[in-house]
C-alpha cells in the first residue's frame, strides 16, 4: 500500500499518512505541484518555515516501462519565487516507488543550528546526524555514504552553496554508476540548506515491486512504447550516438546559437564543441563510453563518461545546455576545459545551466576574461564551492550577477538563466521562456522540437505565426509527461509516431487499473499547469513577468538580425484556454 | 520664461522646450511622477536606454516661502522596479527655479564608454569630459568643482557606487555650507551612473527672481505659514534643538525602536545616542552647531554640525534613522563612530538609510560582529566604497544583502530597507510601508506624527483601528508636499494649526496666479499617487507586492509582543479611494 512519509523538520517527526484518494493516480510533477499549491502559501519566504521540499517519483517509475525513472521535487523557487518542479534521473525515483513511498513532504526549520541527514527506509525517516558531512562536495558525500553503507544506497545531496542558501544551489542524485544527477533548476537545493537536510540516503531494503494492475496490458503497451522510442530517429539514432550535444551543430545552421552572452545567433569554432567532436573525442579515449543512462531503464543512453586522454574520469551527463553555455557562450574552445567545468558544477551542487549562463554575463562584467576555461574551473571552485562573497554573487545566479554589477544584458525570464537557444531567432521558445510556469525553462514547452528539428510538424523559427499555440500544446503535454516520471525525450516518438502517445496512455491506465485517454491525459497536464499558473498569481506574478529582457527587443542578432518583436498581447495569448 | 531641458546622452544634445500648458502649476514630485508615467516604459530596464532621469524643484522653490528649498528627482528606480521620486536640500533647487528650469529631463545612454559632467546654465545643457572626476567620491567632486568655479557652483554627482550602478547609490547635492544633501533613497544615482553623468553642475549667472502672480498675497500667506511653523511644538522646538534624532527616546519609550536588525523593539543603551546626548554632544565641542539648514530659507535648522572633540568636523545631516540604523539597530553604541559611518555614506554616496539597515542585516549574516563601528566604518569606506565583490552585495541594497546570505529577516518592502520605526508595534507606519508606490518609505506618508506624536490627533499605535484611513490620508497629503518643494515637516503645523495649511494653499495660488482650495491641493495629491500606482502596476506589481516581510507576521516583537496582523484584505482597502 503507497503512502506518504511527512516529515516535520522542527519537531523532527515523520508521520505515514495513506495516499488521500484524489493522489491515487498522481506522480511526478501533478504531485508535488499539487502538493505544493495546496500546502505552501504563495507569499512565504522560499527559504522560511512555510516552504515545503516535495519529493515524488513518477507515476510510471519503478516500473518496467523504459526510461521512467525520473524523480520530481518540488517547493516554492528561491530563484524564481514561482512554484517549481525539477525532475531527475538517478536511483531514487525507483527506489521510492519500489518502497511504495508515494511522497516525500518536508516542512518545517529544525529550531537548533544543526545539520541532519535523512534516512528513509520503508518504515519511515530517522534524523541522522550530518556533522561529519557539512562542508563536504557532493562526490565525497557520496562516497562517504557508500563507505557507511554499500553501493545500494540511494544519496540525494547538496554541496556548500546549498548549504549556503545560494539560489542556484541543487539536489544532486547518485546515478546507477556513482555519478551525480540533478533537480537542477530553480535553487531546490536551497530550500534543502534551508531545512539543514545536508543528504538523504535511501535504504530500500524489503521494497517489492511496483504494482500494477492490468499486467498484460502494460506489457503489450510498454512494447509498442519502446520500439517508438527506439525507432524515431531522435531519440533512436542522434541522441544515443552524439548525446544532447548533437544540437550544437544544429542550432548554429540555424543561427540560433546564442554566442558570447546572447550577441550573436552563431559561433565560428562551433565544431570545437559539437556533439560529433565530442563523440570522436570520447570514443578515441581509454575509458570514455559515448552511451550511457541517467536511470535503470533508460533505452536512449543519450549520456556519456567523458574521460581525458590518460583514461580518467572526468564527467558525464555532460548535456548540449551545458556545452553551449560554456563552450559557445563563455567562448571557451577547449571541451576538456568544458568538462572539467562540468564536473566542478556537479560537485560542488549548482544547476549546470544557472552556472554556464551566470558565467557569460560575468564576463561580460569583467570579472575573468571571456573564453578563459581556467578561470571558470577556478571561480566554480574555489569562489562559488567556497561561497566567498564573489562566489555568493554568482552563486545566486544570473540574475543576481546582473544586479551585482548593474548590466542590463541579463538573459533570465522570473530571475532564472535563459539557455542555449535564441529566443529571437526560435521564436517558439521564447514564448515559452516568457510564460512557463517555471521561469526561463526550455524543457517546460520544447519548441525546439518543431521549429528546428521539424518533429511534430514544423513551425518556421523566425516567424511569429504559430508559437503561441505550439507553444501552449507542448508546455500542456509536458506537464503531463513530467508527471509520468518519463524522459522528457519520449516527445519526440509521441510527436511523430501514431501509436506511442496511446501506449504511454496505456501504461498508466494499466499500472492504476482506471480507464485513460489520451484526452484525459492532456486533461491532467491542463489542469496542473493552470493550477501552477494561478499559484503564481497568488504569488504576485502577472502578464508583466511574462516578458523577455528589454536587450531582446533592442538588439537583433546576427546572422538573421532578428529581434523579439511579439506584443504583450501576443505572449499573454498564451494563457487564453 | 520657464523651459524645460531635454538632455540626450546618446546624441549628446540638450533641447530647450516650452513649457506645456497642463505643466504650468505643477512642481517636484507632481512634476517629475507625471513625467516619468507619460515618457518612462514601465517594463524598461532601470537601467537602460529606456529610463528617465528628471530633476524638478518644487512649486514654491526659489520663492521666499520657508523651507521651499527641495528638489524632486524621479525615475524608473533599479532598487525598487517602481517609480521614485526622491527630493533632497542642497542649492539647486533653488537654482533651477530661479533660472527658470521647470524640469531637466535626461534620457538615453551614452555610445561611447565616456564619463560626462552635464554643465547646466540659463543657455542650457553642455556634455563635458569627466574622466578627471572619475573614480572620486563626493567631498572630492565637490572640491574639483569649487576649485574650478567657485563655492556658489551648484553641483550634484554621484561616487563610486553610483559609478558602478549600485542600487543603494544616491544622488549627492551640495549643501549651502559646501556639506552633502542627498536624493537618497530607491538608487537614483545608479540611474544617473547608467547613463554616465558623474556630475552636473549649475552655474546660475544671469538668473532671475522667480515670478509670483500676486506678490501681496503671497507675502500674506507665507507670513502666516512661517509663524505656524515656528509656534509648533514639533517643528518650533524639538527639531530645532535636538534634530530629527529627538526620535530615539521617544520610539524607545513606544516600543517601537527596532533594535538588532528588528529583534526587540526598545534598545538598552538607547541613551548614548539619542537626540539629547547629541545635542550635549556638540554643544560641548568646538566648532559644534545643533542647528543647520539643509537650505536657505529653512526655519526649522533640524540638521547641525557635528565635530569631534578637536573640532574637526565630522558630519552634518545626521538623521533619526541614520542614527537608529547604525546605534540602534547596529548596536554601535559611539556616537562618533555613527557619525563617521554617516559622513562615509555622504562621501561614497549611498542613501544613509539603506546603508544602516544593511548594515544589521550583514551583522546578522556574520559578516561583521554587531556593534563594531570600526569595521562598519571599513567596510563603507573599503568595500562599498571601493565596490569590491563584498561592497556590491552590500551597495546593492538590504535585500541583496539578504539574498547573497539566504536569510529570512530581511527588513524590506519592494526591496527597499524599512526605516526607523518598527510596523508591528506601530502599525500605522507599517501600512505605509506596504502600500506606499515608493518601498518601505516612512516619509511617504509619516503616521508617526499622529500614531506617536499625537500630531492631527491620536491613533492608537498597536491597535489596527484607523491605520489604514492615517496611512491614506498622509500619503495623499504628503504626495502634495512632496510637489510644492517643502520639507515634510512642514506637515506637523499643517496637521494642528488650523491656519497652516490654507496658507501653503494661498502660496502656490498666489504663485501661479490661479484660483487654488485646499481640496484641490489634496486632489493634486490623489491625482499624482494614483498616476504612480497605475505605473507601478503597468509595471507588474500587484496587491501581492503591497505585503511586510513574513518575519513580522511571524516574529512577535517585545515589549508589547505585537505581530503584524493586518489581513491582505485590510491591506488592500488603502488603494480602495
């Protein structure tokens, strides 16, 4: 039986509550922002006593079904104020399924100034003492907790800066291979420093199996599903041999590449960080696998391990975001530089996108030279990992790198980093930066997907027509997609391929035993995301947050020397359904 | 003839325009508001080519009304989001209006990377090269200037913050005594640094008498007006004796002085640097004077001359809440090392409030101990003054200061620092600060007088009852004085002596030679309040915006224990005229 482990921070209690009926069917993103929306006053502090750190696996995860294993978290953003949901790979979606652990509800601020580590077992939370661990990066949290226990054990973490608070903070989640991913977005690592919660280890010892309720069903829906995926060439073809960094190349043929913090729509050493370099570059390395899987399951394999020449380790989940931010956009030419940068992000525990975007403009302030990959390497660890004053300004983001040094080239839409796509030159996504419910978020309405990749039709990148509309159908399915604990990558078979849709529909009628249709699946993604919308509201937010920065409709950028030239009522369109 | 001055820094031209006909009667913040809502694009960067800078003096400015002698500056504020308006004493309020210069309105920012020092005459505006003044602080700027001219040059400029657009930096003003007067609160000098003027100096030669339509008249009324501020208790005895820092004891004695960044809200030592320990203070010093005008014509002289026991000066200016921030809520119990950190933020140019508040909001960050003075004193003149990577997390304001370290008692409304007197115990003031357009501003409508000085009656300062209606009713009132180019304590005669405020009436209709009733000066009031609260909505704020930090609501302050208890509802019935 599912149930959900509240866990009180200032009494330092858990309670298991049973699974309100109205859950039953929830996961992922529907749940913690249904969670969060009926539990967190919109005008809280994000980082006071009434903010509430949500945990939830997707409603497929621990399943069978390929590459569900994604973990959503959610609270109210310190970074953006808005609600937030930030999913992620790794282990401990599967384990929470496995264990029945429907949510994770974290409220409250302990009383004393003390550090704890949260152990979940199937019986509930204890409150460790996290001493030995505060001021410890997240690669020694996880060893540390490895040594304690043994390799089995499911860690999510945050290094100094979330334990400092600093807005751009994340939860780091040990992947299958000891490997760090993230709830990257929005600063969740923040409210966990907030809640003095340095990690939380997973013993799923005694977990069954996921539950499901129609098991032939499933199988036969779950078949069908993989081959979609393995058969779109998306999905089946470019992400598993060049990674997210296929887009590189892409993006740049389009001149939507933004270069040297957002001047520019293309780069000339753009194949110094490619996706195909980087394959070769991987491939031609002792060690490097230029496939690998952010969860159990996983049938893309669209990440790597990038190592250097000599065969050691250097990351992995080494994603197009995060290669353009530094590669392209810090003009930092030497990929190796990039993935060491990388690797420092996820170790000392900041969004890897907040982190590439912050850096740009903190160029362009003259705090290091553009382009200079030491440096970086430099001010991730030793000014952000050590939350110096320096490294709390950028630590908290780009749009505090912005005000700390008055610049008004400050790419963020609700304070959050705008990334690796040009919102002037594709213009889908800057409707959908300008009106997510998240902050600037390309995942949250993946515009990319038609208006360059021509999946799911095409919609012309440099026309106005026909953005708004596409982009309030993917920000709609997304939120159904984000729900599922699904990859947010089955869009693009479920984009293009008749029966895929229908069999992830299937899925989820199979595991809970209701009746489903694709229209009740749509149904559940509008109502979430209009109840994240009026939680917003509530919040303070208005049609005027749902704008671009000023420099986009004053700059054109080269080569198309476009601009961002919707009206308020155009974007505000959006909302109109 | 009256003109206004149209400065563009991109083109580097000065246009002389006619005066428009609906502009005749107005002045100061009536003048600079309406301005700034018809030009201004409320969504613009503060910082960008987009934003405003507009001087006005007030209506009575120039004329020989007592204490006429205030200028307005408005703009998009980059601390604030909203509109500003921010007058300030000094000489060149009087200056423009005798000139004849009903408004100098600077838009655009420069092409080149090049300092500019905007040199105003009866001709108009010249652009000349600053880079000699670049890189000085004020007291330095203000002595190139008398240098170069002589001492009645009038001169406004900004520091080094206001250089690297920090959104604590002021607009300093030369005083008539070569001392410093401040634009001080909302980061109008961060504005004026965007557009790279580091000072703007008036030379008035040839300037006339300002005109006044019914000189008898006139004469009449300002004789009435001046003997009402001089039979008022307030403005007749208090403030001239022991200046605005009378306020200490008397706060204390309400229980309503914030004390340790809002803490508790009396404070133990509150006698070594209230008003009378001052007053004694330097009276007992060579060269000391306990009273000074901000401006010629001033009849109050609340401000001195503040030496040290050698009788070097010290500072001038000093204020209750400059006071209360640094004693006070800083805990720095040396009078003299209050005043040193004052006469610093003159120097550095920072507004004197926001500077304190941040201060405690540091000290409760650990950044410095509570009560070190000294290092206070460094920090001003090393880091803010200096804009290192401390120095601009703390020039940018309380809020910033509370974001960098991710606290949650951080004392501020639309991101500006709340001043001197606490809301949860005097509730009145507390409104004001949620809903005034400006961020938490006391003098935006200063229930002070009635909830604690028993001034235009008596408020119960812990009781909810008739807050709401005070905080309107001055609100309004003050936006009309803001406009007339009066001190605000021109309010205390005006609210008890009967004759007071129909003489200030019968000034501005014998100035302009229309027909003028004390409803049409207050609906003057409630025009200009509600333009700027139509622009601040434009510009995204809402209700939501109109709310006390939550530490209030949470954090019942001693002695009276009194939380902030006002329902949104209650709250938002200000805005309900």
């Amino acid at each position: 039986m599912d149930k959900i482990f509240r866990v009180n921070m200032t009494d330092l209690t858990c309670k298991v509550e049973e699974v309100p009926a109205e859950f039953a069917t929830l996961g992922g993103r529907a749940l913690t922002s249904t969670i969060v929306a009926a539990e967190v006053p919109p005008s809280c502090h994000a980082l006071g006593p009434n903010n509430k750190l949500v945990f939830a696996p997707g409603q497929l995860s621990g399943t069978p079904a390929a590459n569900s294993g994604r973990m959503s978290a959610g609270a109210k953003s310190p970074l953006t104020g808005t609600i937030k949901e930030s999913n992620s790979g790794g282990t401990t979606a599967q384990q929470f399924a496995k264990m029945g652990i429907k949510a994770m509800i974290i409220e409250g601020l302990p009383k004393e100034d003390k550090w704890y580590r949260l152990h979940v077992t199937m019986d509930g939370v204890t409150f460790e003492d996290a001493s030995e661990l505060v001021g410890k990066q997240n690669f020694d949290v996880i060893e540390a907790m490895n040594e304690k226990f043994d390799k089995k054990i499911g860690v999510m973490t945050i290094g100094i800066p979330g334990e400092n608070r600093l807005a751009s903070a994340n939860i780091s989640v040990k992947d299958p291979d000891q490997k760090i991913r993230s709830h990257g977005r929005g600063g969740l690592g923040a409210v966990m420093g907030s809640k003095k919660i340095k990690a939380i280890t997973v013993d799923a010892t005694g977990a069954g199996k996921v539950a499901i309720a129609d098991p032939e069903k499933f199988r036969a829906a779950a078949k069908v599903f993989a081959k979609g995926m393995l058969d779109h060439p998306v999905t089946g073809e470019g992400l598993p041999t060049y990674g997210t960094n296929v887009l590189i190349n892409i993006l740049n043929e389009a001149g939507g590449l933004p270069t040297k913090n957002f001047k520019y729509g293309t780069c000339e050493h753009h194949d110094k960080v490619s996706g195909e370099t980087m394959h070769d570059t991987i491939a031609g390395r002792p060690n490097g696998h230029t496939k690998h899987g952010c969860h159990a399951g996983c049938i893309i394999q669209c990440s790597q391990v990038y190592t250097d020449d000599k065969g050691e380790y250097i990351t992995s989940g080494f994603e197009y975001e995060t290669v353009w931010g530094l590669g392209i956009n810090c003009l930092i030419e030497d990929l190796d530089d990039c993935a060491r940068i990388d690797n420092a992000m996820d170790n000392i525990g900041i969004d890897s996108i907040e982190g590439a975007v912050l850096l740009a403009v903190a160029m362009e302030a003259g705090v290091l030279p553009w382009g200079d990959g030491k440096e970086a390497l430099r001010i991730m660890n030793e000014e952000i990992g050590k939350c110096t004053p320096l490294g709390r300004i950028l630590g908290n983001g780009t749009g505090s790198v912005g005000k700390a040094f008055g610049l008004t080239r400050v790419p963020v839409v609700k304070n959050q980093g705008i990334p690796a796509y040009d919102p002037r030159s594709v213009k889908g996504i800057g409707i959908t930066y300008a009106t997510t419910t998240q902050g600037a978020d390309h995942t949250a309405g993946y515009t990319i997907a038609t208006n360059i990749l021509k999946v799911g039709g095409f919609v012309d990148p440099l026309s106005k027509e026909g953005q708004v509309e596409l982009s309030r159908n993917l920000q709609i399915a997304t939120t159904a997609v984000d729900s599922t604990g699904m990859c947010i990558f089955v869009a693009f078979p479920a984009l293009d391929i008749p029966e895929v849709l229908p069999a992830l529909v299937d899925m989820l009628a199979a595991r809970f035993g209701v009746e489903m249709s694709v229209d009740d699946f749509v149904a559940l993604g509008t109502r979430i995301l209009k109840m994240e919308k009026e939680w917003n509201t509530k919040a303070g937010f208005t049609n005027e947050d749902d704008r671009l920065p000023e420099f986009f409709e004053l700059e054109p950028i080269p080569p198309h020397n476009a601009v961002w030239d919707f009206t308020p009522e155009e974007i505000d369109e959006l909302w109109n359904f």
